[in-house]
C-alpha cells in the first residue's frame, strides 16, 4: 500500500494526525526527524547547534532516501525537509502527500518551541518562513487540508479526501 505523508510547518499537527492515522488504518508510523537523531545519535537542536541547517537537511536526505525504499507507512516530516527537490521527489513517489494548511499565526502561538531551533526568532520571523515555504508545501502535496477546528475534524478531512486520490 502506499504511504502517507504529512508536510506542513512545525506545529501544525503533523505528529498527532500521523498517530491518529496510525490507529485508525492500522499501519505503522514514522517521523523523519525521530529518524534523524536515531542515524545521528543526536537530538535535532544539536544538529542544527553543532553543524547547522545544512547539515540537518543532509540526514533528512538520507533518510527520504531510505523512506522512498518502504511502503504502507504513515510519515510524519519535518517542516523543512521538502525545502530539497530531492527530499519531495523521493517521497512524493511513494504515496499521497498532505499539507497541513494550518493558520501560522494560530500555530505559533499555540506551538511548543523547545527544541525546535528555528521557531525561536519570534513571530515575524516565523510568519515570512511560514511564507517562504507556502509554495514549496503546495509544490510537494497532493492535496492540502484546511480544516483544524478539532484533530478529530482534520483526520475525517484527510481519511475522506484520500478517497477521492489515486
Ligand atoms: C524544522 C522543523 C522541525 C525539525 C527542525 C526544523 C523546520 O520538525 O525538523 O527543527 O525547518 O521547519 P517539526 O516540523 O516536526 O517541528
């Protein structure tokens, strides 16, 4: 079965819809940025402290590479893993990629920043990353969900346009 991958930008919910997925389908779970600091024995805010962000988008490479080598996953990626082509191409041909539109503002807001090195430059700074990477998310998806009222309303928007996808 293919996969199915959740893009978006930090905080947006990827983490919890992939595990409610999970359940609900019955297919296991990855998260890239769990498999990153597994290849590199290191937590991500290391990474990006010890080598930076180049480096970080390196081991996210590594690891679509071996992604795109599996199937019948749930994937949960890293907000800036699909700012690589490579990264997008490698997942993009195993499954149906979902971006997570969710309100920027909203989600910095509401967000735990611990550990996630770059959403510590304040607001603005997350809002123009936030727009930088918009067209990027589309350019990755297959489809992109609007609905984040409750997780439960995100999930059936996701469970029933996967539906309609090939
Ligand atoms: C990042 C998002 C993080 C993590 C790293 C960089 C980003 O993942 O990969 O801190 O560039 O948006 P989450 O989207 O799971 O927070």
């Amino acid at each position: 079965m293919r996969n199915i991958i959740l893009t978006g930008m930090m905080g947006c919910g990827k983490s919890t819809l992939a595990q409610m997925l999970g359940e609900q389908l019955h297919r296991n779970v990855v998260d890239t940025d769990t498999l990153v600091e597994e290849k590199s024995g290191i937590t991500i805010s290391q990474i990006f402290a010890q080598y930076g962000e180049e480096h970080m988008r390196e081991l996210e490479t590594a690891v679509c590479r071996e992604l795109s080598q599996q199937e019948n996953l749930i994937i949960a990626t890293g907000g800036g893993l699909p700012l690589r082509q490579e990264n997008r191409d490698y997942l993009r041909s195993t499954g149906t990629v979902f971006f997570l539109n969710r309100d920027p503002s909203e989600i910095y807001d509401t967000m735990d920043k611990s550990g996630r090195p770059l959403a510590q430059q304040g607001k603005a700074a997350f809002l123009q990353r936030f727009s930088d990477r918009e067209p990027i998310y589309r350019d990755f998806a297959h489809v992109t969900i609007e609905d984040f009222s409750t997780p439960e309303h995100t999930l059936a928007e996701i469970l029933q346009k996967m539906e309609v996808q090939p």
